[in-house]
C-alpha cells in the first residue's frame, strides 16, 4: 500500500474513532501491568472478569505478594495459562518493589526484564501508560498489517518495524488501538466483514476471504 492510501487508511479510522483505547479494564498503570501480562493468549473478557474481583482485593505489588500464590490463583483461574501467568505477576510484584519502588518502569528495557512482559506486552505498556508513539504487535494487528497490505512482514518484528516507518507521526500513538479494534470487529480472521469496512477500497484483499 502507497503511503498516500496507509495516511487514508489512518485518517478514515481516525475520524470514526478519535479517541481509541484498550479494553482492558483498568484504573493505575500497574492494573495495566498485570492486566496485559494476563492477557497473553487470553481474551480481555475473561481477563476483565478476574481482574474486577482482583483488583477489588489486591492492586498493589504488595497486595498481591500478600495473596500468595494459591490465593492469586483463585482469581486468575478462568484465564489460559494461569499458573505459569500467576508465578510471573508474583515474580513481577517482587522485582517491582526491590528494583523501582513498586512503581511501573518508563523504559522498554525495564519493562522487558520483568518476568512475562515481552516486546509486545512493554510496547502496550509504554504506548498506554505513557503516551509513547510505540506499536504493540498482537495476532489482529499481524493480520491486518499483512492482508491489507499496510505493513506486510513475516513476523511480528518485520510488520511492527515497517508500521514505524509507514504510519504518519501524527497517527502512531492511536496506530496500535485503531489497528487492534480493526482486527477484533471488523478484519476478523475467518469471515472479514469486507461489506461494511471503511478501507475496503484501499485493501489489497478486500473482498477475497469473504
């Protein structure tokens, strides 16, 4: 996709959606924290519903260190993956309060030291929290990346590195949500719902999964 058809694309979403955000519940960067590192192959719908209950009870490092492991397990254990997701928030909880003073860190390098925060996880983390221009690749963003032709790569590194280039400044702080809802309501994996896109005259593929 021309540049001049990727700035089209964003103002479109843009102007249907000005003000797009996560769908994580959440009300401090560190619920943010661990909401995101919960979500990993999960859906935010069941992360939504654990944390409600969790952070009722426990949204600091210490409060959830106080669960222990069995009593966090408790909440999280409709999510995938809750044992191994439960002893990083642990381990996460712990780093948090002996390297940063149970503040979230600022800096990508920071972020990915904490045990179940990767790349994608700190790039949500930092665009979020903080504001930074940073695209977090998820499975609906590699999708629409690809099939659309915005920013096709061959894995989550080529298309988060070409969305960098080719996404305009003023549109890469919004880039990741607008991307992301894209993916999750409209550019669906199995039956797209081409007919009713706003951009299906500039996709490459509109049309051709339907």
């Amino acid at each position: 996709m021309k540049a001049a058809a990727i700035s089209e694309v964003f103002d479109r979403l843009a102007r249907n959606n000005p003000a797009p955000t996560t769908e994580l519940e959440y009300r401090s960067e560190f619920e943010l924290l661990i909401s995101v590192i919960l979500s990993a192959q999960a859906t935010d719908i069941s992360v939504n519903k654990a944390t409600r209950n969790l952070f009722q009870i426990a949204n600091t490092p210490s409060a959830i260190l106080a669960l222990g492991l069995d009593g966090l397990k408790g909440y999280i254990q409709n999510i995938g993956l809750f044992n191994t997701k439960a002893k990083n928030v642990l381990k996460t909880c712990e780093m948090l309060l002996e390297k940063h003073g149970g503040e979230v860190p600022r800096t990508r390098t920071e972020l990915q030291a904490l045990p179940g925060v990767g790349r994608k996880t700190a790039n949500v983390i930092l665009n979020t929290a903080f504001g930074k221009p940073v695209i977090a690749v998820d499975t609906h963003i590699f999708r629409v990346s690809n099939r659309t032709g915005i920013a096709p790569g061959k894995n989550v590194d080529e298309v988060e590195n070409r969305l960098m280039k080719r996404v305009p400044d003023q549109f890469k702080k919004d880039a990741h949500h607008w991307l992301i809802l894209h993916g999750r309501y409209v550019c669906t994996a199995r039956k797209p719902k081409c007919g009713s896109c706003m951009i299906n005259d500039l996709c490459k593929n509109a049309f051709m999964f339907s």
